[in-house]
C-alpha cells in the first residue's frame, strides 16, 4: 500500500472533474484525476460529442435527399454503417488524444482504476491512497429506466445505440426529451420509422411551450411519429420485436426500442455517505459553492440536481477550482446555462420561459415572438421556427427560446443578453450583419424595444 498527497484529487474524469482538474493545475496546485474509463467520461465517448457526430451525418443525408429541390444533383443511396461508425470514432479518439496531451501538459497525475472516498479526504484506489488537501467527486451519471424495463437485446440505452451494427427499420424511442428528441431526428434522418412515446403532454416539457409546438410539427413534417400524454403500460421484447403498450390502450410494434427517460447518478458504492457526504434521491447534497457536507469535499456535474449538461459540469469544475484557490468567481444560476437540443430542427434556450417569468413578476412580462419565415437566411437554409424573446415590463430581458435549424449557435448571444440583465433597448441598436439568422434575434429585441424593423 502506497499513500500519496495532492493539492487536489479528482475522483471522475469526465467534464466536470478534468475542468476542475485542469483549472486546479492553472492556479499552482498538484492534481491527481482517479478515472476507471477514459479521460472525458460519457460526453466525449458514449453522449454529446459522438451523438452530434451521428446528427451531423443525418443533416447530410436529408440534404442529399432534398438537393434536388435546389438544382444540385445527388442521389440517395443508403448508409454504410460501418464508414459512419469510423467517422464517429474518428472524431473521438481526436477529442481523446487533444485531451490526454492537455492533462499531460498541465503536469496532472492520472490515476486509472475505481475510487472510493475516504474521511481525510482521500480516495482509495486498490491498496493504494491518495489524499488531498481538498477532493472533488464528479463522477458523472448513467442510463435510467422505468421499473420493469430491462435494458438488453431489443431495449437499448443511448450509449448502446450508438453501437448499433445497423439502423433500425422501426424504432420506438420512450422519453420525449433532450436524448429521444435526438435520437428520434437521427434515426429519421437516416431512414428509420420512429416513433416518440412522451408521458407528458408535449415534447421536450422543461422547454416553453412554444418550442414544443414548433418541433411537433416540424416531426409531422418529418414523418416522426409521437404519442404524448399517456405513460407506458408495459412493454414486452420478443424475438423479433418489441411491444409497448401505453395506458390509453394505445400499442406500439418496433424492432427496437430506446429507453431515453434521463440518467441517474452516479454515487452508490464509492463510499460517499461513509466519509460525510449527504446524498439526496442519490444526488450529492451541496451548497451554493459546491461544498458538501463533508469537509474539503466537493461536487460537480451530473451528480449534483439540475441541468446534466457537459457545460454545467465545466462551469462547476472551474468555479471550484477558483474557490479552492481563495478566489470568488461569479455564481451563475442554472437558469443562466444554454440549453441545446441537437435534433433537426435544433431548440435552443436561456434563462426564464414565459410561465416561470410569470410565477415571478406576474403580469409584469412581456414577449415576443419572431417566426424564421420572415429571415432570409432561414429561408435559405429551408428551416422554419421561431425565436421568442421574454421580458419583464420596461425592463431586462429574462429568456429567449429558440427552435430552427443552427439555432444552437445563437444561443450565446442570448446568454449574454440575459446575464447581464440587458434590456431590449440596450441592445436593438446593435444591428447584425444580413443575411445572418442572428437577425432573427435582434428582430425581436427591436420589437420589444418598439421599434421593429421587418416586423409589424
């Protein structure tokens, strides 16, 4: 048995602990990661980065099938599953390599193999100890289900679909939101009959509604099927096909299915509750600056309750960081984090929906709503949406809500908007450059500010 000492250990290396780990680094501290996979956990290699890779095919396959429509011949043959697998795993032993070399440069101890907290704090690796002054568990999440749904053979999880050997025929996705939103766009996209099965009444429920509306229609567009408003009864996998039947009377026949229902955290068994730390529904129990109850301990990322987001998990580890180095960074509300779904169309939103503003400031609100059909470049790129703009009543701007094609990218705009607390006034007399679909937004702030431009 070994006992090595640390400014800092990390138990998890996925995006919240490298960041934690990599600010750490940056500020003088000796950093030691614990990690029992590889360096950039589920984001890097089975969520975000190989499922937008995946996406991105799909948007090239609908352009393929629609480029005829703009005079450019080109002709749909199919996929070849095992290029695109190539392609995905291409792009993330890039990600991977670009990582490693990062770690390495910033002279950070990786430690493979599972941990365990320890009082002191320390974390156990095997016979050996590693203490720090200060630990931070970021030890991300996995796949949830419902109770009685076995994942296995025709029920998959999304970190098994994305090793499929094959695109599905006939795919039920369970779960209308952030994942089954994309998976269902992806499998779309490359040909397969999907059908979304949501219990709540619309797709995507933590958005505002108007996101919802406009991406059901746009999967009736599409040909992707959706029952809303009614849980599953039970589901049965055969040899052939998979059976689910909701509580309305309604059956759904597939050849797979995917169970999309969120993740639960990861905290059991890595002696958290033994050294201090107070769990909550499994969620690690902090403060507003990520300490728990335990001393010197931390937490970040999915395992702390809200948004499980890669980017909420970067923000945690630095910010932490900082606070372990003396510092005070800014606390950013969860609230204030972009949200993102990746599907085609894309939805994109900060801050307040409308219905949250209200239950706050009453009828002191008020919003507007920009439809992409009035931007040129929307038209261009064939995507219908809108951009809704909320506000509270002669002040700042509290959410914007997004759905179209590339909205993604706006999105950093609006959070800068809302931030900073900005009125439509303080920023409409910032144009943006024509034809962009960033115009979509500004239209919005000029309306708000009464003084649209393209808009009556």
């Amino acid at each position: 048995m070994s006992v090595q000492d640390y400014d800092l250990v990390v138990l998890g290396g996925g995006s919240g602990g490298y960041a934690a780990a990599l600010r750490a680094a940056e500020l003088g501290s000796s950093v030691a990661i614990v990690e029992k996979d590889k360096l950039g956990g589920t984001c890097l290699h089975r969520g975000c980065v190989p499922t937008k890779a995946l996406l991105h095919a799909g948007e090239i396959a609908d352009h393929t099938r629609e480029a005829a429509a703009l005079g450019i011949r080109a002709t749909w043959e199919g996929v070849d599953v095992a290029a695109l697998t190539s392609y995905r795993e291409g792009i993330v032993a890039k990600k991977h390599q670009g990582l490693q070399g990062l770690i390495a440069a910033r002279g950070i101890t990786v430690i493979p193999g599972a941990g365990t907290l320890e009082p002191g704090p320390a974390v156990r690796v095997g016979g050996d100890l590693y203490r720090g002054k200060d630990v931070v568990v970021a030890t991300g999440s996995a796949t949830r289900t419902l109770p009685g749904i076995q994942l296995g053979g025709r029920i998959v999880g999304s970190e098994q679909a994305l090793e499929l050997p094959a695109v599905p025929d006939r795919v039920t996705v369970l779960g209308g939101g952030v994942i089954g939103v994309e998976f269902a766009s992806l499998w779309r996209s490359l040909g397969a009959e999907v059908t979304v099965i949501e219990a709540l009444p619309r797709l995507l429920p933590a958005d505002d509604p108007v996101i919802s509306s406009h991406m059901e229609r746009a999967f009736r567009k599409r040909g992707i099927r959706t029952a809303l408003g009614s849980p599953v009864a039970a589901v049965s996998a055969e040899a052939d096909r998979v059976l689910v039947r909701l509580q309305d009377g309604t059956e759904i026949d597939s050849d797979l299915l995917l169970v999309a229902v969120g993740r639960a955290p990861v905290t059991a068994g890595l002696g958290l509750e033994q050294a201090g730390v107070v769990l909550d529904r499994g969620f690690v129990v902090v403060d507003d600056d990520l300490r728990t109850g335990a001393e010197h301990v931390w937490a970040v990322g999915d395992i702390v309750a809200g948004p499980q987001l890669a980017h909420r998990g970067f923000q945690q580890g630095i910010q932490v960081a900082e606070r372990i180095a003396g510092r005070r960074p800014v606390h950013i509300p969860d609230h204030h984090i972009p949200r993102v779904t990746y599907s085609s169309p894309e939805a994109a939103s900060i801050g307040l929906t409308e219905a949250a503003a209200r239950e706050l400031h009453g009828d002191s609100v008020e919003t507007f709503e920009y439809n992409l059909a009035g931007n040129a470049k929307s038209a261009i790129l064939g995507t219908p949406g809108v951009v809704k703009v909320v506000r509270r009543t002669a002040g700042p701007v509290l959410g914007v809500h997004m759905v179209g094609d590339r909205v993604g990218e706006l999105v950093a705009e609006a959070q800068l908007v809302v931030g900073w607390e900005a009125h439509p006034e303080d920023v409409a007399p910032f144009l943006h450059a024509h034809p962009t679909q960033s115009e979509a937004l500004g239209e919005a702030f000029l309306a708000l500010a009464g003084s649209p431009l393209h808009t009556l």
